[in-house]
C-alpha cells in the first residue's frame, strides 16, 4: 500500500486527456501537486513511557512492538481525502507511538489489560482503508495491528459457516475460501487491502451486496476482546435471546473492544457471473427499475445506476472515462438465470446495452482509489460521500446533498451512485470533484453531514461514524442513543482506552 | 381470550378418542381437571398508594385505570403452560394492582415518570400471550396495556413501509393493511392475540418465515419511551452508522422501555398460496432437504417438517391427530412458482402427498393452543419449548433436549418439527405431554435449559427470554454480555421499573 495514497504505486493510473481538459478549462483546477518522500513526513515525539513499552514486548514479543518512523507513518490515520492530503503534506502529527501486533485473541485482552493500566489509548488498525476518520485518536497511541491473526480457522460445509480472523485482508480470505469452493462475495472497492475486522467493525457493505448482501448480515458469530474481558457471541443464525448484542458489536469501530474472531456465513463460489450494461433516460426511471428488482426478490448479485453526471463522466466505466455518454448507466451482475431481472429492467423503460459496459465495469471495479490518486497529484480534491434511506425519501437526500455541495464549492462535479439497494431503501454514493482546497472541503462536508441529517437519511451507508461524522451521528441516534452508548463504553472499557473520539465525541463521564 | 386458557371458548376442541386412549393406556395420565371460576381466582391485596393511582388517573383518565377482579385476573402472567395451570387452579398472586390504558406514546412516557417517582413496576402488555414468564414481574405492579395504541398511522406504498401502533393485534394489523392490499406475513401460533410490540419485543417468528423472515427482520424503524425519555431509531433500511440499536430494544422485552410506534416493512398481498406435503423416509433426510432449499435460496414461504413422532401423533394436521402416519411430514406453502422448490424436496428423497396435508395444515394452524387447553382438561401436562443452532449441530441439540426430557419425565411423548430456517441452521420446536405434575414440569425445563446451553444452543428461537430463560440467557452470553444489559438498563430505567426480572435476573445494582 502506497504511505501517501492507495494501493500498489504500479497500478497508479495516468488521467485522460479529457479529464485534464475539464480540470483546467472547466473547473480552474490548478498546478499538481507532488507529495513529500517518506523520510520528510514529520512524527510527533513519542510520549509512551518505555515501562509501558516493555510490557507491551513481554505481552507479544518485542518483534512485534514497532517504534521506526515507517512504522508510525503507514498506521497513521486512514485514507480518506482530507488523511491523503495532510500525508502528502508531510504532516504525521496523530502518528501512533508504537504499532503493536499480538498474534491472538489471548495476547489482545493483555495488551489491553496493559493500555488500560498505562492509560494508553488504542486504536485497532486492520487495513488502515477507513474514510471518515476513523484511525485518529490524538497522541500518545499504540496501533494494534491485527495484520497476524490472518488465518482461517475452519470451515463447516454443512452449515455454511467459517471461522476466520480479523486480519486477514479480504483477496487472502477469499483465497483460503475458495481452496473450499466457498466465497464470502464482499468486494467493496476497499477490497485489494481491507481486512475482515474492519468491515464487521465498521459494516462495511461490497459491490455484491444485492446477491451476498452486507458484511454485518454475514457475521453469525464474533469474539471480542475488551478491556473487562472477552465477548463471545452467536449460537444461531438467528435468535429471539433477548437484544441481539452482535449488532452491539458490528459497527462499533473498535470504540468497545477488538473483535479477534469473526464466524461469517459463506457460500459456494457462482460458476460464472454475467454482467451487463443498461441504459435509462433518467436517474429516477433507473431508480424505478432497481426498485421492483429489490421490492419483487429479482436482484441480479451486482446492482448499480450512475445518474446523469456519473454517466455523462463515465466514471462507472473507468476505460471510457471522459466518454461523454447520456442518460444513466445501469450495470448488472448475475450469477443466476438473468432472465427475471432482464424482463423488469426492459418493462421499466431500460436499453439493454450488451456486455460490454459490465465487462468494463468489472474490469475497473477497485479502480477508482487509484484514480483519486491522480487527482490529487493534479491539484484537484476529489472525495466520496455517502448515505441512505427510505425509497420515498431519496430525492429529497439526492437534491440536499447536492444543493450543498453547490452552495459550499461553487461549481464542483458532482456524481452520484445507487449501489445498495433494500426492499425499502436504498444508499446513494456521491464522488466530488472541486478544485477548492482542503478547508473549503472540510467546511463543506460539515454542511453536507448536517444536509443528510436535515433530510432523514442516515449519515452513512457503508462508510461508518469515525471521527468525521460523529456529530452527525449524534443527532441522528438522538442524545439518549449517546447516552446508551455511553453506557456500553463505560462498562467495557472504564478507562476510555478504546479508540476514544470515534462514535461518540466526547469520553464517557466520569464513574458514578 | 379464555382468562384461564386460549382464544374463544366457542373454539375449544375435543380431543380425538385415539388421543384420549393413549393419554389413559400409554401414558398414564388421570382424571380430568376441572378450572375454578373466574370469581373465584385469588387476587393479591393491592399495594399501590391512591397518590400514585391518582397520579396515573390524570395522565390516563380515570375510566383507563382499571382494578377491578376481572381486568387484574386478565393481566396476570401469560399463556404457558405452568401461567396456565396456576390460573385454573385460582392462584392469581402475580396480578397487576391496576391495569392502565394509555392512548400514544406522550401517555406512555408521563406513565413511566409517575411510575419512576412512585418506584412502581412497570409490566407492558400486549396480547399477554408470553410462554417464558415474560409478564411476571412481582407484586404492587401496574400492567400498562397498550390495547389504545391500536391505529396504521401511515403506509408508503413507494418505500413498502407503513407505521402502526404497538398494541395492534395481529389480525387487526392485518385487516388494515389489506386495505391497502399489504400485509406482514407475520403468521405465529399466536396471531389471533398478539400484538406488533409483542412481536418486536420478543422476537417473534412466524409459520411464513421462510418467505417474509422473522419480526425483527420487518423492523425498519421504531419509537421507544422509557423512563429516561424517547429513543427514535431508524432512518434507512440499513446503516453503517454505528451500533444497530433498533437491535438492542428488539428483544428487550420491556426491560428498557415500551415501544410505542413501529416503522415495519411490508409486501403486496400474494394472489395465491400453495399449500402441499411431502413425505421423508427421517428426520435427517428431510432436514437436509430443507437446508438445500434455505442454502439455494429457493425456500417457499412456510416450510415445516415434523419428526417420526409428530407426524405419527399427526400433530402437523390437526384434523388427523392419531392417524399414525409414518415417516416425517414436510409441509411447504409456495406464494411464487413451486418448481425450483419440489425439485429439490424430490431430488431429496421427498414423496409428494399433493395438496390434502398441506390444506389440513393451513386450516388448523393456529388450533395447538385450543389443543393444549384440551389436554390440560383432560389432566395431561403439555407445553413447548425452542431453540436454534447452527445446521451441523442440530443432531446434538434434538438429541440433548430428547434425551433430557426423557430422563427427567419418564416416558414423555416428545415430538419436534422444524419451521424456521436459514442458510445457516434452523430452529428446533419441541412439543412435549406428560402425565406428570407441575413441580416435574419445571425441574424438567430447568435441565432442557441447561442441556441446550451446553449443546450449543441458543436458549430461544421465538419464544424469548422471560423470567422462565433468564439463567440460561446469562450462560449464553456470558458474564460481560449481562453487564452490557445491565448498563443499558440502568442508563434507560435507573429505578428499574421496566418488567423487572425478565432478560437479567437480578435488579441493576446501585447508581455508582
């Protein structure tokens, strides 16, 4: 993983000519910028006491307590626009001091037996992929690496069921899977380095999620390590056992506790998938056509729509970027006999377009981080924004998040996606593109989380809470859902180690 | 509703001859039991003090405070077998001192106040249709009833979703939404009385739920008040935003507060439903058929296959009990074409019965409880009892629960079927008769709760936890799960007022 940006710098991707046109000439976007080499990037000094240290190289060996400077940059927050430019900047200042990596459950509940006794805050780092926040803890840090409880535990055919840890980046989890025939089907485009404890722990939801649906509905089981102790949860795949406490769990950023063990519902691996590309007059007609595919149980496994600008862009099809096509892309992926799905798309008004868009889609699906990449260093800011809600609310949600993005940055490209669709609901995926700097962005995003909130939807579909949307959360759960949170935090983790300032802003009270 | 049994009186049902027979030559059982008359049932003094009764009175209205015999009698405990027997025999000493009707969620939460100040138990009622001692929570209580929260407040056609009020029944539900053309689907044994907050509460299932999931799966958003004010949670299908806390009041069978509106997803009407059987040579092989169809996805929407004893009993069809059918009885209803389903159920080994078993079914499939009432008459100790695992447990789990009845009850009949399924396990419904008395009764249930904890399961499927699974829902969770519990319920009713003793069996410990 590139320090400064994403993924492999072999695959960074040289922009179009008709993107570097409609930067310059359109959007006055200016000079690129270069980033500062690894060696420049500056550390904050570390404060951790060396008697904390020691313990923590008793717990996992002292191999494994990592203080280089390398070290401290690469788990050094994540990699959402506003973390890739400060890092291109050189700037470091929320650094971890050390990056421990405990090589099991057992060895997790004692570093943090030896953090909560130092007051040392902690922040699991799997991939290090969050957007929003969610690897900032201030200083004085340790990072647990998860990167070593990287294995695949078992595997039960009959149930369907395999155990795997939270380290495991998601291509190797699938590739131990597959050596069973089995898949899990999550491919968000964090897919080539995010790891399976993040997407629990932030609920994460992939490219599949009409076939396979989200990562959270996947987990039947989990262990926790915590502060007071272990979580052992999930007996069946369903019960009426009182509140379910793994949905306590899934989605709690590592803000309680470390999950060390996911057992995760998985399937046989589909012969073949067929994709195929649609075309609609309108978002809204396309969004029509998603809706009684989810609403009449005749979801294709990969579902998306690109509106108007997405389309026109043709940032669904990374090849063809700059292509300048009308209408609203439609992109379906089947694994089974496609005709159900077909015949709706047909009856609500779509053209289908062959196999080649899906082809090209396919192709291009983990491409678009590489591209950001390419923005950036040409000057522009270029960032994702997501959320979701009730079908009959979406052009409310679609039209707020847009008319503040407009009002904050001028006149920036705004794309948007339906990626995610419910029976009831749907997410809507927005890509800006402005040539506004990162404190302009940064005032706009706050206008657009408070647009979300205004508007009902939900303040993320498949992102998480982090830092960055915090507040918005907060209003959105209402203070007596902070309040339960609180609660929960406070008996986990009394010393306020665990990941402090994502979820809820402020630490949790003092005991009494 | 019976106050000493179920539903009509009008619909009471007298037990077949072959069932008398073998009640009196196999099984010993004696003399039929008369129950005592509804004046005569023993009531407790009350204990509330006139400054809280009139307290409520001016929240309420006086005519919605109700004392007298008859409206106590109706809101003691629930509708197991033990609440049953007691109540037949006049012990009515868990009795509300008053019952109080409330008209919206504003009520509810002036309620909660005046029961905080007063230090007053706090039971929500709905159908009263608990088998696990969900509505026994001691003496001096109040019984809110939240018959009055009875309207469809909306329905969004677009979204599939409609708001309706947590004291409906679900008939009434149903009735309503066919206004509409809609429905739930959600089809319990309880349905002709139980409410939607009853549902959401303790996580019902329904006889559909291979088709339309369980309750909480419909749950899209809800309205909570509780002593510390009003949660409202719910903004999107699906959220990355945190913890799922709808998923922490599902399940929470007011512990934490009263749910006083629901936001639930609904489906079209079906035009038709296909009711047919099948016939398994055993339990395994009809076990593996159904987990085929859950693991293809190709489940029909009511799906349920009775072992070798409940289908020689003819439990499944109760117009035909004592028919002594042989091998297991597979029950499907198909609302969409049947052919993906009975070419798996054949290719299985299945023999197709046609349509006369499955139309036997849907007629008497709310009548076991009607049965029950019989049995009981008839001086024969009846009851059921539920639990889910994982699909390559579930071998260990019937046979621990077999095994523990037939070691604590001597020569029970025991039979089983299995109604809810996943890609991931299935749940396992025990219906059990007896010639031995109460006291056996519960030391019996006491070990099957303790076999299923250690076999792997979970303590309940559909039922929930009461008062009756409090001890073994600990063991599932273990000791920080409890704790979690513990510190939501303290942030949300500090009195610990809310249906004390259900889900944790002690009262939360002092603030600080």
């Amino acid at each position: 993983m590139l320090w400064s940006g994403w993924g492999d710098p072999a695959k960074a991707r040289e922009l179009p000519d008709q993107i570097r046109t409609l930067l310059r000439d359109l959007m006055g976007v200016g000079e690129p910028v270069e980033a500062v080499a690894l060696e420049e990037v500056r550390l904050p000094r570390p404060t951790l006491s060396p008697a904390a240290l020691a313990e923590l190289a008793a717990v996992v060996g002292a191999a494994h307590v990592r203080t280089d400077h390398e070290s401290r940059v690469r788990h050094t927050r994540g990699k959402s626009t506003p973390d890739l430019l400060r890092m291109r900047e050189g700037d470091a200042s929320d650094a971890p001091d050390a990056v421990v990596l405990p090589a099991g459950h057992e060895e997790v509940l004692r570093v943090l037996e030896v953090c909560s006794a130092h007051r040392v805050a902690v922040v699991p780092f799997g991939g290090g992929t969050s957007v929003v926040g969610g690897l900032v803890a201030g200083q004085g840090v340790v990072a647990l690496d998860l990167g070593r409880l990287d294995r695949l535990v078992s595997v039960d055919t009959e149930s369907m069921v395999a155990e795997l840890e939270p380290g495991l980046r998601a291509p190797d989890a699938e590739r131990l899977l597959a050596e069973h025939g089995l898949t899990l089907g999550h491919f968000p485009q964090s897919y080539e380095y995010a790891t399976l404890g993040g997407f629990a722990a932030a609920r994460s939801s992939g490219q599949a999620s009409a076939g396979y649906g989200r990562f959270d509905d996947m987990v039947v089981g989990l262990t926790v390590a915590t502060p007071s102790g272990a979580l052992d949860l999930g007996r069946a795949p369903k019960s009426a056992a009182g509140p379910d406490l793994r949905q306590l769990v899934l989605g709690s950023e590592g803000a309680f506790g470390v999950i060390t063990s996911l057992r995760l519902r998985v399937r046989r691996r589909p012969s073949a998938t067929v994709y195929e590309g649609w075309r609609f007059e309108t978002f809204q007609a396309g969004s029509a056509a998603m809706r009684r595919l989810a609403q009449e149980g005749v979801l294709p496994a990969v579902l998306r729509l690109s509106d108007e600008t997405e389309t026109m862009i043709g940032l669904a099809r990374p090849e063809a970027i700059g292509s300048g096509d009308s209408g609203c892309l439609l992109i379906a992926g089947h694994e089974k006999d496609r005709g159900a799905a077909a015949a709706v798309l047909a009856e609500q008004g779509g053209a289908h377009l062959g196999a080649e868009p899906g082809q090209a889609w396919e192709h291009g699906r983990f491409a678009a981080p590489y591209l950001r990449d390419s923005l950036l260093a040409a000057g522009a800011t270029v960032e994702t924004l997501e959320t979701a809600g009730f079908w009959s609310n979406l052009p409310r949600l679609y039209d707020a998040v847009r008319l503040t993005l407009h009002a904050e940055l001028g006149s920036p490209l705004v794309m948007c996606h339906i990626s995610h669709v419910y029976e009831t609901g749907a997410s809507l995926y927005f890509t800006v593109v402005t040539n506004q700097g990162l404190p302009e962005w940064e005032r706009a995003k706050r206008a657009v989380n408070e647009a979300i909130v205004t508007a009902g939807g939900t303040i993320s579909h498949h992102h998480g809470v982090g830092r960055d949307h915090s507040q918005a959360y907060a209003e959105e759960i209402g203070p007596l859902g902070v309040e339960i949170l609180r609660a929960v935090k406070q008996r986990l983790d009394p010393q306020g180690i665990m990941n402090p300032g994502v979820l809820i802003a402020c630490p949790p009270p003092a005991t009494g």
